[in-house]
C-alpha cells in the first residue's frame, strides 16, 4: 500500500455516518448506531462527576465497520482500538483498510468512552477551550507540554483522576455488549458465533488488556490480541505530551494510581473483576504471578510491536506487565529509517519521505496482517 497516498484520499472520501464504497480497495465502510448505558450503582462514588452521565454523544454513537465488498455477511472480524485523547479516525482509516483487504475480515473502529465521536464538539474547539487553557496557565505556569489539543482531557483529568478508570469500565462493558449483540447472531453484519479479534494501539492495548484480564461472560476466551505501541504497565507510562496530557494532569493521574485508586472505590460494586484486572495493570507487584501466567497462557494468541524511539510506551514496561519470557517471544522491535513519535508513528507531509514511511508502514502492518491470517479458527466468510 502507498500508505501516504491512501491516507490524504481516506481523510477526502471519509464522512462519519455516511456510508461509503472504496472503489480502489472494493471495501464498503457503513456506520451502525450504539446505545451505551451509564453503571447506575456507580454513579454514588463520589469520585463520579454526575453531568459526565448526562454527555449525550458518550452515551449514543456510530461507530465504522470496513466490510470487503463481496461479502454480505462475515463471520471474522478484528475490533481496532485506538489511543488516548484522540477526536477523529483519520490515522486509523488506512490502517483499517490495510487489515480489512490482507486479511479478508471485517474491521471494526469503536470509540472508547468520551473520545473520538463520543465526545463533545467543544472539547476540540479551540475558542470554547481558551478560557480553560487561560486558567491552567494561571494555576500551572507556563507548561510547554499544554496544549489545545489537551487541555479538554488534561483539565477533566485534574478534576478527577478516577475518570481514567471510570470512562475504562464504561468501555469495557460496550465491548461486552458489542461482542454479545455479533457473537448472538443479532447483528445484521455477522454470522452467529463470528470469531472477533483485537488490534489496539497505545493506550488502546492496555484497555484491551484489561478486558482479556476480565473476560466478561467468556466472550474473549478465543479472541486474538495484536497491540502496537502498547501493552505496557501503567506506571512504566510517560503520558506527557501535547497530543495527549499535560505535565500536571499526569503528575495527578500517576500519583492517583499509584497511592490512592485502590481505596478510592467507594462501593463494593465497584470492586469487582473489573477493578481486579484493571489494579493488577498499575504497577508490576500487583499480581503480578497471576497476570504474567494470564499473558505466557495467552501462547500464539497474544503479539506485540513496540517502536524502539517510543518515549510514551517504553519496551520496559512490556516487560513488566507480561513478564520477561512472554515480551522475549511474543514481541517484536522495530525502528524507522525517518524521525517519528509514539502519537505519530507514520507522519505524512512534504517534510517526510513518503516512500520512507510507506515501507514502513507495510512492514509493520503485513506482519500485523499475518498474525490475523494465521488466527483463523472458524470457517470462512461467506
């Protein structure tokens, strides 16, 4: 794939809710709507900012499918799942075709809670966002790593901390639902029992993760992870970065974790599988026996791609979530002939040779490809 080209022509043809047919690749992208209900019992944690529950475009969406033309319906599919603080698909949709035309599967794009079109406009508005950043200043100095790009999340994060964990279990169960309505036969895209893997990015991996961890009612016991740029530890984590938090938000969200989030669930019901999982991935002593035998059992089922210059999702941290062995034999380093950032691995622009990052991106997405060719364990599409 020119990955360059198909990125600017991807970005000109793609209208969220607007279905399309990508002639070039012969692959239907169509929208399909989802209603996503609010945990009611945990709405009395005082940690939970009740107008969060009110946001209507967190709690009904669209989300986009990549279907191959000339099948009806498919029953195969990889759920792509993308990085933290981000508002649009546009790195995501030439990704998706790759996957969609190497390995002949349904690609799905879900948005996580209160991200991509699950967010207000305003949070990307930069004239709505100017008295926030006005005050952050104020309150914080002259932070270089503020941004307009953060400030929405950085600001919610100051706030409240718990939203990180919070929005991640509201996520979660979505998927729970998502995999349900496909794997039941009740989606008008798929077969009954479709076998549904994962391909996640960034923070991405490590919700992915987390839900493979939790396994809510055996949906994911047979489905495949593929992470890239991710899958770390939480505290290996260096969020810092104008495309994601501010300097202070993280210090907030790092001490959070780190000293207070495992007293901070006010209701039993808050501490379930869920927080189990999600605890055991903050830092590399907790259950760390158990997780890095949930992560070797996981055998051919689990790969890994971490970038050698990522500064945000550091190669130690894979380590330390998944244990020595497992990051030895289920990961692979790679590095680029041009300059490039965790957020951006693929930077298109006339400062970039594009054949550079093209090849790039085919050799990192081909081998992404195989590993999903290679985890067909139900029968063809039809």
């Amino acid at each position: 794939m020119k990955y360059s080209q198909r990125y600017q022509v991807l970005n000109t043809q793609f209208r969220l809710g607007s279905d399309i047919h990508l002639k070039e690749s012969n692959i239907d992208i169509r929208h399909f709507s989802f209603q996503s209900n609010p945990e009611k019992e945990l709405i009395v944690n005082s940690n939970i900012d009740p107008n969060d529950e009110t946001i209507v475009e967190n709690n009904s969406f669209v989300y986009p499918v990549f279907m191959p033309a000339d099948i009806t319906k498919a029953d195969k599919a990889i759920l792509l799942i993308h990085g933290l603080n981000e508002r649009n698909w546009n790195k995501y949709l030439t990704w998706a075709e790759y996957l969609c035309s190497h390995t002949g599967k349904a690609v799905i794009l879900f948005p996580i809670a209160f991200h991509m079109n699950r967010s207000p406009a305003s949070w990307s508005n930069p004239r709505t966002l100017q008295p926030i950043m006005t005050l952050r200043r104020q309150r914080n100095g002259e932070d270089r790593s503020l941004s307009f790009a953060n400030v929405a999340l950085s600001d919610r994060i100051s706030e409240r901390p718990y939203r990180f964990y919070s929005s991640g279990r509201q996520s979660i169960r979505d998927l729970s639902v998502l995999f349900e309505e496909i794997k039941s036969g009740n989606h008008i895209l798929f077969h009954k029992n479709t076998q549904i893997d994962i391909f996640a990015y960034s923070i991405g991996a490590f919700l992915a993760e987390i839900t493979m961890l939790t396994n809510p009612n055996n949906l994911f016991s047979n489905s495949k992870l593929c992470m890239f740029c991710g899958g770390g530890i939480f505290s290996s984590m260096v969020g810092v970065s104008r495309s994601i938090m501010d300097k202070t938000a993280f210090g907030i969200l790092y001490d959070y974790y780190l000293n207070h989030f495992i007293n901070s669930a006010e209701t039993d019901s808050a501490k379930d599988k869920i927080f189990n999982s999600f605890n055991s991935m903050i830092a590399v002593d907790r259950n760390q026996s158990e997780r890095e035998h949930f992560f070797k059992a996981l055998g051919n089922r689990l790969k890994g791609i971490f970038l050698v210059n990522d500064k945000v999702m550091q190669v130690h941290g894979i380590t330390e979530a998944v244990g020595a062995a497992c990051a030895a034999s289920n990961y692979s380093r790679i590095d680029f002939s041009y300059p490039y950032t965790h957020e951006n691995p693929f930077p298109v622009g006339a400062q970039f040779d594009s054949e550079e990052v093209d090849t790039a991106f085919n050799k990192v997405f081909s081998e992404i490809a195989l590993f999903f060719r290679d985890s067909d364990t139900s029968g063809s599409n039809k």
